[in-house]
C-alpha cells in the first residue's frame, strides 16, 4: 500500500495561493510587456537531442564550479524541497540544473528552495510581494506557487504551447502527463515526470453489487457498509478524503453552473460526500483498515500487478471524472512554469527544454514523460521478465510481459489525467466551511455548513460577473 506525500499535503497551501492571488490581481500584476515572440526563442534543445541510457545511473549530475556562471546570463529557480536537510534524498531538479548548468554556455539556473513549514510560509509571502510588484523568479514550481484556474487565467504564467510545440514536444512523443496545468490549448506548466496512482474499493463494501459507475454510487455503497474502517489510510483527514470525492469534476458534480455563474449545494449528494468524509476520517479508533485503498500504479507493468501487490482482492475502481473512472496523475511538486513577468524569458525556456529533450529525461528516473523512453524501458523489463520466468525469484515474483501486458500498460498511462483545477477557488470555501463537521466537531451542523458555503461560493462568482 502506497500513499504519496504529495496527497498529505496541508491545505495551508492553497489558502495562502488565495490571498497572493488576490495581491496579484489588485497590483496589475502580469507580463511587463517584455516576453518575447515565438519565433524570436532561441530553441537550445529539442526532444530528441542526445541519446537515451538505459543503464541507470550512468549518466552522473555533479555540481560545477561557481566560476563556470562567469558571464552567463543568470535565471532565477524557486521550488520546494521537501528533502532539503537531508541526506542522500535530493529532487531530480538538482541533477536537472547542476547538468544543465554545466553544459550551457549561455544560461546559468540560479536554484532557490525551501523547506516544508515556515520556510514554505516566508517564500510564499515573498512570492506574493514580489510577483505581485511586476517582479519574482523566473521560473516557478507549483510546490512554492500552487496553480488554479485564476492562476491560469490571469496572465501571471507564461503560454508555453508555442514554445513546446517548436521544441518536437507533441502529444505525440510525449505522455500526456507533460503537460500539467492545461487551460484550452494553452500549457503553463510542464512535468519532466510523471506517477500514476490507482484506486481499490474493498469487496466486503461491494458485496454482490457492480463496482460503482459514479461518485454518488460509491458515497451510497460507503454509507450502507455497516462496518467500521477508513478512507485509503488511517492518518488521513476528512478533508482528504471529500477532496478525492470532489475534485475530479470541473462543475463539482452539476453543482456549480459557470455559464450562469449560479451554484446549488443544497441538493442530496453533497451531503452524502460530507456524510462519507466525516464517517471515515481518522478517529483514532479505526486503525489501518481501508476500505478504499490507493495504489501506486508502476509504469512498466499492468495495473493487475499493482493490485495484487498492494491490495489484494480488492476491486479496482478508478478515480472519478466527469466523463467517468480513470487512473489518477499525481501533480508532481517540481512543475515548472515560467513568470510572466521575466527578463530572461529565452533562457527560462532554455532550461524548461531541457527538462524534456533526450539529455534531461536521462537524469529524472523511472517515470519520464517521454515515450521513446518508455518503449525501451518496457522492452527491458520484457527481457528480465522472460529471464525470470527460466530462473524465478521467490522472494521477488515479476509476471511474464508481453505485447498484451503492454497494451495495457500504456493504455492506462496514456488515459490517466490529472484533477481539474477549474473549481479550485471554491474547493477551497468549501474545505475551509466544511472542516469542523468533517473533524466531528459536535456543534457543528451540516444545515448550517451547507448555508454558509452555499453563500460563500456564490459570493465567489457573483464577483466573477
């Protein structure tokens, strides 16, 4: 069983997202007017540049020597390092600069991260001020500056579409995993990797019953099983928990109308997801007895293989979508977008490119979004298999890989998304309106939690006329 950091995050984030995004939008904030045409960009690397290795860890990130930046243009980096003071655990992205920056005559990435906590605070403070002021990095990732849909439409990030495309990064070369903050056909934020998480339902839940089509049909199965477990993990909030069960939909279930701008959150199954939340939150009682589990979903095997691995038994159930049950992408913390209002914006997409092309994708690890890629890993992983079957290993048993094995491997990678960001603003009234009911607060009713995100929200897009 596998739950990722990514999923714990506290919700500290997107409410501090909220307030920059005010200060962002009261200040003018924007491009200055100095980002350039597509076809001035100098394009350094393209998706092909290089050769691939195979042979991991060959290719070797080392730091060069502060006086190699002489003369270089400097291009400033914010991110997130949740493994800053550690040992030995360190982001892909240092690899990424300390390699590009040893191979780039032009362009030196000037790397600023913090830590989780009130370092996180004090960047995210700073951020809002200085991005806020017509100034900040030059490129961002969404660990310091979480991205919504505002975010996106604001002119605050840089359209990277036209640069992509002239790059040879393609839906056609690339998983659609690469392009993580999407608003129509514009890109503002790129993924140089990518994880995909599965879901599983516990048959004692199930029973009889077909696996649930829709998120109402889960809620009901949850609320009718008369027993006593929790949501994929003992240590996870309610608020996790309603966040899984509402952010797959870009109307929040039908009940946000952004044509009309109107919302309605007083219908049947919105108290059925605050009922499910607050039922299997973390009591301290439940311990870890899952009846919805998440699995990691590796990229060069079958999902069956994953469910047999973490969960057993259970009943694969997907992640809930608008348009139906799909596996889920993890928003990767080291996605990268490029301020708006940069002075370097040829450089920044220097090293963006880079992230992507041949070179850079040896340096990430496993799961990289190239498909090139993918194919020779997967063929690798074939051959050990077929050794494995002649010399088993029965400690560490690997299926027998096949063209019908890999169909189904890259169907799913190739058909899993990430959540929608569209309704992220009031996502976040509801979360904070919702929190005292979900926490089991006694006095807290869900008459009266339901009023008050129901004017909330619709203050919210009021002001969106």
């Amino acid at each position: 069983m596998v739950v990722k950091e990514s999923k714990r995050k506290n919700r500290m984030q997107k409410m501090i997202l909220l307030a920059c995004a005010v200060l962002l939008f009261t200040s003018g904030c924007g491009s200055r007017g100095k980002t350039q045409e597509t076809e001035d960009i100098e394009i350094f690397y393209h998706a092909d540049d290089g050769e691939f290795d195979l042979e991991y860890g060959r290719i070797t990130s080392w730091t060069p020597l502060e006086e190699a930046k002489e003369g270089k243009v400097i291009v400033t980096l914010m991110a997130l390092d949740l493994n800053k003071g550690a040992e030995n655990l360190r982001s892909p992205l240092t690899g990424l600069v300390n390699q590009f920056n040893s191979e780039n005559e032009k362009y030196w990435i000037e790397l600023e991260t913090c830590g989780a906590g009130a370092e996180f605070l004090t960047m995210m403070d700073r951020l809002s001020v200085e991005i806020g002021a017509g100034g900040g990095p030059d490129i961002m990732t969404n660990g310091v500056f979480p991205v919504t849909q505002e975010i996106m439409d604001s002119g605050i990030l840089v359209n990277l579409a036209p640069y992509l495309e002239q790059s040879g990064v393609t839906p056609q070369t690339y998983f659609p995993a690469y392009a993580s903050a999407v608003s129509g056909d514009r890109i503002y934020g790129i993924s140089y990797c990518f994880s995909v998480d599965g879901y599983a339902l516990d048959p004692a839940v199930l029973g009889d019953r077909e696996p649930p089509e829709d998120v109402e049909a889960l809620a009901d199965l949850l609320l009718e099983y008369p027993g006593h477990g929790s949501f994929i993990g003992p240590s996870l909030r309610g608020q996790y928990i309603l966040e899984h069960l509402l952010e797959g939909s870009e109307d929040i279930w039908g009940m946000v109308d952004w044509e009309e701008n109107t919302c309605d959150f007083t219908g049947p199954l919105f108290s059925k997801l605050l009922e499910v939340a607050r039922r299997y939150r973390e009591d301290g009682k439940k311990g870890y007895d899952p009846v919805v589990q998440c699995y990691y979903v590796d990229t060069t095997c079958p999902p069956s293989e994953g469910i047999q691995r973490f969960c057993p038994g259970s009943v694969p159930i997907g992640f809930y979508f608008d348009d139906g049950s799909h596996y889920q992408l993890a928003k990767n913390g080291d996605m990268l977008m490029i301020n708006a209002n940069t002075e370097h914006l040829e450089g920044a997409y220097a090293f963006l490119s880079y992230t992507l092309c041949q070179k850079g994708q040896n340096l990430v690890g496993a799961e990289r979004v190239n498909k090139e890629f993918w194919e020779s890993s997967y063929q690798y992983q074939r051959e050990l298999s077929e050794m494995r079957q002649v010399l088993p290993d029965p400690q560490y048993p690997m299926p027998l890989l096949d063209d019908e094995t890999r169909q189904e491997t890259l169907a799913v990678i190739e058909d899993a998304r990430y959540m929608s960001m569209r309704a992220s603003a009031i996502l976040n009234i509801i979360y904070e309106e919702a929190d005292g009911y979900l926490e089991g607060v006694s006095d807290v009713k869900l008459e009266d939690v339901i009023d008050k995100i129901q004017n909330r929200a619709q203050l919210y897009l009021d002001e969106r006329k």
